[in-house]
C-alpha cells in the first residue's frame, strides 16, 4: 500500500462547480496534511494545510480531515479556469507522536476546469 | 525572502558526466529536502537534513547520488556518473520545524543524454 494515494485523474469538472479531490493516507499517527497546487512546468505550491479533524475554509478552498479514516479532502468551489493543475496531497508521518519533520507527496490529481 | 534559490534551472549532460544541483533554502528554515520528480514516479523524497544533518536518505536511489549541507544556507546534490534514468525535474524545498509546510524552489530540469 502506498503511503498516500491519490486518484490520478484526470477530474473535469465544468467552471463555476464544485472541485472535490480526495487522498488516503497509510499512516495512522501522521500528525499534518497539506494541499499543493503544481501548474504546468512550475513547482508545487501550498495551497491549504490542516492539523485537526474537521473542516478548514480559506476563500473558495476547503480542506477536510478525517484522521478515523485516514482520509483528507480538498473542495474547491466555484472553480474556475485557472484552478486547472495538478493537486499534490501531502502527510507529515509521525511515531508515538513525534514528527518526522518530511512530507510524503501522493502522485497528485489533474483537474481540469472547463468554461 | 526571496524564497528557496535553486540552481542551475536546466541542466544538459552527457551520460558518465557529474552533475551537481545547489540550493539555497529560506533564511531561518531548518529542515531541506530534496525531492525528484518524474511522471512514472511522482514526487519522490530523495534525503533530508535537519539543522545541516542528514536525517533520511533512504530515498537516494543508489551510490551515484550524494547530497550535503555544509551550513545553513546552502545545499548541493551530487550524481556522478549520472545515467540518461536520472533525466527528472529535481527540487529543493525548505521547512521550519516537525510539522512545517514547505516551500519549494523553481526546480532543476536534468536531462541526461
């Protein structure tokens, strides 16, 4: 099993709906999640980070975490044009409640927003 | 901050050559990673140092690959021989702290011919 996983797509998704990208992670005890955005030829760039179970909004963006489930989730409502890229999704791994202190990317999700 | 400083940005070797990628991370920042990506592999954890010492190099593919932090503020990967399977975008990226996000450079495009 791969440590995160993520579907790699492509999602097409039309301008103006919502953007639902999902990621699983193997390690139980991984303490910090985060979002990237990668645009064509660029680095990845954070997007969203969340540390606690539950919802975390910022602008059209929202990150869910679900640690029972080992699952975290990123919304991206009225998505448009320029949200197409790839989405990284990121865990921070832990043991006994100390950090490694490295993230481990999943293989990322292509979105595409069409007009 | 100008952000994490990598360099070269593209890089174009002949096989059996060394090649070394540099980076400078962002002031402050104790944790350095460098990452390899490819499209059959994603983003892939090379080694990471924490306060200039290497912590995890488990992700080094082989012998050819080195990597050092002779201080704060600067960090090199090394290949050598370098292989036409090491053709991939590398990048550098910098954290503060266990549970810090981080930031990535613009990335080195090695393409090994």
């Amino acid at each position: 099993q791969k440590e995160v996983e993520q579907n790699s797509g492509p999602l097409s998704v039309p301008e103006g709906a919502i953007a639902s990208l999902n990621c699983t992670y193997s390690d139980r005890g991984s303490q910090s999640f985060f979002w990237y955005r990668q645009y064509s030829g660029k680095s990845p760039e954070l997007i969203m980070f969340i540390y606690s179970n539950g919802d975390k909004e910022d602008g059209r963006f929202t990150a869910q975490l679900n640690k029972a489930s080992q699952y975290v989730s990123l919304l991206i409502r009225d998505s448009q044009p320029s949200d197409s890229a790839t989405y990284l999704c990121a865990v921070n791994p832990s043991r006994g409640g100390t950090s490694y202190g490295k993230l481990t990317f999943g293989q990322g999700t292509i979105l595409t927003v069409h007009p | 901050d100008a952000g994490v400083i990598q360099s070269p940005r593209h890089e174009v070797t002949e096989m059996g050559q060394e090649v070394t990628l540099r980076c400078k991370p962002i002031s402050g920042h104790d944790y350095l990673f460098w990452y390899r990506q490819t499209m059959m592999r994603g983003l892939e954890l090379l080694i990471y140092f924490n306060n200039n010492v290497p912590i995890d190099d488990s992700g080094m593919p082989e012998d050819r690959f080195s990597a050092k932090m002779p201080n704060a503020s600067f960090s090199t990967l090394k290949i050598q021989p370098s292989e036409p399977r090491d053709s991939a975008v590398y990048f550098c990226a910098s954290s503060i702290g266990t549970f810090g996000e981080a930031f990535f450079g613009q990335g080195t495009r090695l393409t090994v011919v």
